[in-house]
C-alpha cells in the first residue's frame, strides 16, 4: 500500500479493529519504521501521534 500525506487513514489497534481516523500529516523516512507516519487524529487536538505502515488502512 501507498500511503501519501493528506491520506485519510484508519488507524488498527493490536486486537486488529480499527480504533481512530486521522490524516497522514508527514512521512520521515529518518525515523524507525513503527514510527514513520506522523498522522492527524480525528478528535485529539494536542499533536500528531507516530505510526507504521501496518497500524495505518487508506479510507477511500
């Protein structure tokens, strides 16, 4: 999967269910691959919150 900033994601908790839905705000190739997509979360306004690729479903 490509994901691109702007991207509206799904963001998958451990048990597999999809737990939030943000936007993809930057992508830093420089960081550890479990914290490359720093993404917008609906509703949490304090920051952008790190992910990797498996935690993160495009929303089409």
């Amino acid at each position: 999967m490509e994901l691109k900033v702007g991207d509206r994601v799904e963001i998958i908790g451990k048990n597999g269910v999809a737990v939030a839905k943000g936007t993809i705000y930057n992508i830093n190739e420089f960081r550890e691959s479990s914290m490359k997509y720093a993404v917008n979360v609906d509703g949490y306004k304090e920051d952008v919150l790190f992910f990797g690729e498996s935690q993160l479903v495009k929303i089409n």
